[in-house]
C-alpha cells in the first residue's frame, strides 16, 4: 500500500497518511509530529512557491 502511496506521490499528488507506527512512519520523505492537538516537530522544508513547514495553510512564504 504505501508502495502506491510513494508512486502517487512521485507523480505530484500530495499525499497525507497518519500512523502510530514509528516504522512506517520512517518512510516518509516529511514527517509531522502531533501532541496534543498542536505540532511539535515538522521535518520538512520549504519548497519553491510552498508555504514554510508549521505555517498555516493558505500562508506562503515571501
């Protein structure tokens, strides 16, 4: 399954999946920490024309 997930991904579609496995989780190329209810890490960084890792939606960086 994740393998599709990955294809999907490679192809441009943006592609969100929550675990608690910390194995699968490993795969992913950005990885988004929660407790409770409120980010407390983010992996990712800023794409070109992307909004910053943390910011709010809608918010695209300067």
């Amino acid at each position: 399954m994740f393998r599709l997930l990955a294809e999907l991904n490679a192809a441009g579609t943006t592609v969100i999946f929550v675990t608690h496995d910390q194995d699968l989780a490993a795969l992913a190329s950005r990885l988004v920490a929660v407790r409770d209810g409120r980010i407390v890490s983010d992996t990712g960084s800023v794409t070109p024309g992307g909004a910053s890792p943390g910011a709010p939606a809608g918010q695209e960086r300067p």
